[in-house]
C-alpha cells in the first residue's frame, strides 16, 4: 500500500511538472501574487523580482517533474520525498487556508487550516519515515549493488 | 536433437542462480512501467489540447499565432532635431501630461522614490525611468493660476528626471498669455490641457500660428466650435492629436482582429458605462487654498465664458458647469464612444435621446451625475448605449452584442460564444467551442489573442484581472499617445487619433449633450452639419 501511495504521490507532482512544461509561458506569478497569511510578503517578494521568478519557475517546472519521477520509479526517494515536502510546504504556506483569505484562484473544496497540500506533504513524512524505494524501487537495486560491492 | 540435448542442461544449470536477481530487477523496476504510462497520457492529452485548441482557431478563423499583428510603436528614425513644446494648461492634466512626456515633478519623482522603497511592488518610477527621451523640450509654459505655473516651471527644468536635489536644465519661459506662447520661435508643438471652454480658440489659434497641436479631451463645446477647428486645422496643415491615449491600450488592437474577423456575427448592440463613485471622481477637485483673486487670472479663466465674479470652487471644479465643460457626455463618454469608434469606426450616429439628472452630487452643479444616452446608427441596424453614474462605482466594461458572440472590452479583452449562435452552431455541438466560459481572450502583456485552453488563465481572463508582466513592460498609454504625436510631427508618420476622429467624438457627445438639455431626441443632419430636433 505504501508502495502505491508513494506511485500516486509521484504521479501527481510528476504531472503537475509536465503540465507546466507543455503550458507555454506558463508562470507561478500569478500564483505567488495571490498569496496571502503571514507568508505573502515573502511569496509577493519572489514574484516581482524577474530574475528571481524565473528561477521559481524553473524549480517548479524540473522540480516538479524530477521528484515526481523519482518517488514512482523509487530512485533517490528519500531525497525525492524531502523536496517534495519543501515543495508543498511552500505551496500550503502561499495559500494557506485561513479564515480570512479568500484567492482569487479556484478551490475545488472547502477548507480551514488544513488543505489538501498539507494532507499531501503529511502523506510524503510518512514515506519518509516508512521508506519503501527499497522494497519496490530502484533503490533496491542500487543497494543491492552497493552490498555485493561491500562483499567483494 | 544433440544441441537440443546439449542445451537443455546449460539452461537449467544457468537459470536457478539467475532467477533470484531476475527477481531483484523485476521488483527494482516494477514501478517505471507507472511513468511510461504518465509520460504517455501527458503526451496524449497534449495532442488532444492541441487539437481541440487549432480547431478552434480555425473555426473562428483567427490563423496561427505568428500571423496576428503585434502591437508595435512606430520606429525612430535618428534624425531627431530637439523640439519646443508649450504647454497650455497645467493644471493636474498638464501637469500628467507633461510627465508622460519626460518631465517629472521633481516632489513627485522623490515621493515615487520613496514609495517604490517601502512597497517594492510600486512600479511606477520604472514605468516612468523605462520610458523612451522623446528628444523635446518644454520651452514655454502658460497658466491663469500662479502655483501650476510655477510646478509647470519646476518639471520644465527636470529634464535629466531626477528629484529635488538632482542636477537640473533650463526651465521654460513663462507666458501669461497663450497668444505670446504661440508666436514664440522656440515653440513648435503645443499641448493644450485647459478647461475646454478653451479648446476651440486655443486650437484655431495655434493652427493659424502653424504650431502642431496635442489637445486634451473633450473636442469642443459646441458643433459650431467644432466644425471651425477642424477647418483651421484642416487648413493649416498641422499634425493635431486628440488626447485619447486609450488608442494605445493593446486590447482595442485585439478588438479589431475580433471585429475585422467577424467573429462576434452581426453586432446590434454596444453598451458603455462610467461608473465612479466619489467626490473625486465626480469632479468635487481639492481647492488650492493659495487660489484667490490675486493668484488666479480669473477673468482669463472665463474667457468667453459667461460672466461670474470670481469662484475657487469654479476655478478647480469647472466640469461641474455647463459654462466650461460638456459634463458626462464630453468629459467621460468621449473616452467610451472613442474606444468603439477605434474598433468599429462608427462615425456620427443619425439620432440621441438622453436622459438623467443631478441625482447625488446636489452641490450646485448643472452638469447631470446619472445619465443614459441611446444613440441610433440607422445604416449599421445598431445602437449605441451609454450609461452612466457618479453614484456607484461598479466596474462595467464595454460590451459587444452580437449575433454569434459577446464582446467585454476593458484594459483585457474577453469574448463568449453565444448558445445560440448560428455560425458556431456545430462547433458548440461538437464541444469545439465553450459557451459557459470565454473562447477568445487577450491578457495585457501578452501579444496575441488566444483560445485559452489553461483553467488559471480561463479563471484570471472571466475575472478581468490585470497582470501585465509577459510579452512586455508595463507603460503609459498617455506616454505613447505622445510619442506617435511627436514621430508624426517629425517623421510625417499617422497619429491614431487626429482630427477626424475628434470631430466624430464631439458631434456625438454634443448630440447626448443637447438631447439632455432639450430633453427630446435629437438628429444629426449632415448636409447642414447641424443637429436638429426632426
């Protein structure tokens, strides 16, 4: 089971990766200018510098994707799942659901304090901490290579 | 049958040591099958997007992307003699104007600096330090009240754009009378942004001294008033620009296309709207408390108009009075009817009927504050709504009514199919064509108009919202609307809105204006070039 989470967690961020890539001009401005709680200044900061956003952009873009595809095929997984909770940190604290904040961009729910950013991250600390790259994963054949290298 | 034998053996010798790495490598990758299939779907769904997307295109017959005209001001040409600008007028459109074409106020320049300090996204001292040296100089400055003329002065001398304490030019040459300004052989140009019981003597002058002429919108006061600027400067031969800088917005470029293209079918309908709702935005100006009648030239502020012993809240509040300004109809419908005019070259229409009143500001004004005007275009089989209210301030964009489509038209550019259109009838019904959310839209910043296939744009197009960061930077419309006047003056290039443009403005404001204050339908009558009442 904690094998397939870590494939649709995968799967989720990896798409969101390539839909960005094959979106032209795809950018998070509008994203990091919706931004509201006590972040947004931090969020509205990395927005209106060019230079800057579009490094934003080009770690959303490859970070997205590259994590993606590590947590399916359990490559590097453990580092996979910290970037990916860094990611979705910063996505829950750009939009983080509070009483006050209402965002211009659509919700497909309701939510207060929690979200499903959060749900997701909390998911990805659970891998971490039951790693399964090993098992099912590339990961288990590096180690495997990695013991047989030990042995000679 | 030996080698069969021979192998067999090898086989299952071989195979039991394999079967446990083979088994390592199946469980090492039994996932990488999951990101073919991701890499595949996204691929898939890509081609589909695409599909859906060029079939759209083509349905609405909006071609590729590299075929649609990109927004461009004309090119400098380098042979860039310096020319003299008077200014007419500075009061605070003056004094904008004088900005949008290089000169700052030095306070200004150091409250901007100041702003852009403690909210990093306050942009508008790039926007200004972005904008392009029009290679002029503001050499003569005239004002009836002696503190515009001294901030006119002041932002004269800015001419390497900096704050109080920065380095500084010449200032201009102060005339009291603009007759003075116009015969000055420094001057070239002038800008004239007075109260516009002015425009018409100050345009025929200025044409008649042979100097090319920026003016402020509205036209004129009256028809009469109109018909002489346009001979003299007709006869002149002077490059005129009225000051509608919406014809540099890059959406009423966009609405074109959508016109030209006939993409929103026969148009029966358009509706304008001003909607404001604050003292400000009804024209209840600050008073200057230095404005008396030692500081003001009251007598040459009233000019031709009817006689009035001295008021500062006249003085700074004019456009509540029909003795000095044409109300909603000239101050703020003409930027309306000429953002449809650009796009749909209506010219004069053959009748208006226009209704309203002082609903809300009852402070002495003669101007209405609530006003409809319905102006008829027989031969288009259209009419033109304008609605109006200085009491609430809902944001109501331009609207195109047609057949097949519905137009908003704003500083972004929104188009609908209509559920029941004609044209489109297939291609809703194949689900080509969206009904419940936009098919076309134009995001400021970026340079062509779209089908837009991304929910975030889908969503930022249906809100109106406005972020201009790709495809460009930001700029100021008033800064262009300028610049084409200057390349036009230098360069022999056209200006977007000359003075055939601001006839057709004038006449229709006029006709709302006089049907109001007639209170019955009014006709234009072309041959006579008068508006009559049957």
């Amino acid at each position: 089971m904690l094998v397939a989470l870590r494939v649709a967690i995968g799967w989720h961020l990896m798409y969101e990766g390539i839909a960005k890539l094959l979106q032209s001009g795809w950018s998070s401005y509008a994203y990091l200018m919706d931004s509201q709680g006590p972040f947004s200044g931090f969020f509205h900061d990395l927005a209106s510098n060019p230079g800057v956003l579009r490094v934003v952009d080009f770690l959303n873009i490859y970070g997205l994707t590259l994590v993606g595809f590590s947590m399916i095929i359990g490559l590097l997984s453990r580092y996979a799942k910290m970037a990916a909770i860094l990611l979705l940190l910063f996505y829950y604290l750009a939009h983080p659901p509070l009483i006050t904040a209402e965002y211009l961009f659509p919700g497909e729910g309701d939510y207060l304090w929690i979200n499903k950013n959060l749900i997701e991250m909390l998911a990805v600390a659970v891998l971490l901490v039951f790693p399964t790259g090993h098992i099912i994963g590339v990961d288990r054949l590096i180690q495997n290579f990695k013991n047989e290298r030990r042995k000679k | 049958m030996n080698e069969e034998k021979n192998n067999i053996p090898e086989k299952k010798g071989s195979s039991s040591p394999k079967d446990p790495r083979r088994r390592e490598v199946l469980k090492s990758l039994a996932t990488l099958p999951f990101a073919g299939a991701l890499i595949y779907g996204a691929f898939r769904k890509k081609q589909f997007e695409h599909y859906k997307h060029n079939k759209l295109l083509q349905t609405l017959s909006l071609g590729t992307r590299e075929d649609q005209p990109v927004y461009a001001p004309p090119a400098r040409k380098g042979d860039e003699s310096v020319l003299g600008i008077g200014v007419i007028g500075a009061g605070s459109r003056g004094i904008d104007l004088m900005r949008s074409a290089g000169f700052i106020h030095p306070s200004l320049m150091d409250e901007w600096i100041m702003e852009k300090r403690i909210n990093r996204q306050d942009n508008r001292i790039d926007i200004f330090m972005g904008q392009e040296d029009l290679s002029i100089r503001i050499n003569g400055v005239c004002d009836v009240f002696t503190v515009h003329e001294q901030k006119a002065l002041e932002a004269s001398a800015n001419i390497y754009r900096n704050g109080k304490d920065g380095k500084k030019g010449n200032p201009a040459t102060v005339y009291k009378d603009y007759r003075d300004l116009l015969k000055a052989k420094d001057i070239d140009a002038v800008i004239i942004a007075t109260p516009d019981h002015w425009h018409a003597q100050m345009v025929i002058d200025a044409a008649k001294a042979g100097k090319h002429i920026y003016l402020e919108k509205p036209l004129s006061l009256t028809v009469e008033e109109t018909l002489a600027m346009e001979e003299a400067v007709r006869e002149n031969d002077v490059v005129f620009q009225v000051g509608h800088q919406n014809r540099q917005i890059e959406s009423h470029e966009k609405a074109k296309e959508v016109i030209r293209k006939n993409i929103l079918g026969k148009i029966s309908l358009i509706e304008t709207f001003t909607n404001r709702n604050s003292p400000e935005g009804a024209w209840v100006y600050d008073i200057d408390p230095k404005a008396n009648p030692h500081t003001v030239d009251w007598q040459r502020f009233l000019g031709s108009a009817p006689a009035h012993p001295f008021s500062a809240e006249r003085f700074f509040r004019w456009r509540c009075w029909w003795d000095y300004s044409t109300g909603l109809t000239g101050d703020l419908f003409t930027h309306e009817y000429d953002a449809v005019n650009q796009v749909m070259h209506l010219g004069i229409p053959d009748s208006a009927a226009a209704t309203g009143g002082i609903y809300f500001f009852k402070d002495g004004r003669t101007v209405p504050d609530v006003m409809h005007v319905s102006f008829e275009y027989k031969k288009l089989d259209l009419n033109l709504l304008y609605s109006a209210t200085l009491a609430n301030s809902k944001n109501r964009k331009k609207s195109f009514y047609g057949h097949d489509g519905f137009m908003e038209l704003d500083q972004d550019l929104v188009v609908y199919a209509d559920r029941d259109s004609t044209k489109y009838k297939e291609a809703i019904d194949d689900g080509v064509i969206p009904t419940e959310r936009p098919m076309v839209t134009h995001i400021p910043g970026e340079s062509d108009i779209d089908a837009i296939t991304s929910a975030t744009q889908q969503y930022f197009a249906s809100r109106g919202l406005l972020f201009t960061y790709r495809g460009g930077q930001q700029v100021d419309t008033a800064h262009l609307h300028i610049k084409e006047w200057i390349d036009a003056i230098r360069h022999g290039s056209e200006v977007s809105c000359g003075i055939q443009e601001g006839v057709e403005e004038a006449i229709t404001a006029h006709m709302g204006t006089v049907s109001y204050r007639k209170g019955q339908k009014v006709f234009w009558d072309a041959d006579k070039k008068q508006i009559v009442t049957s």
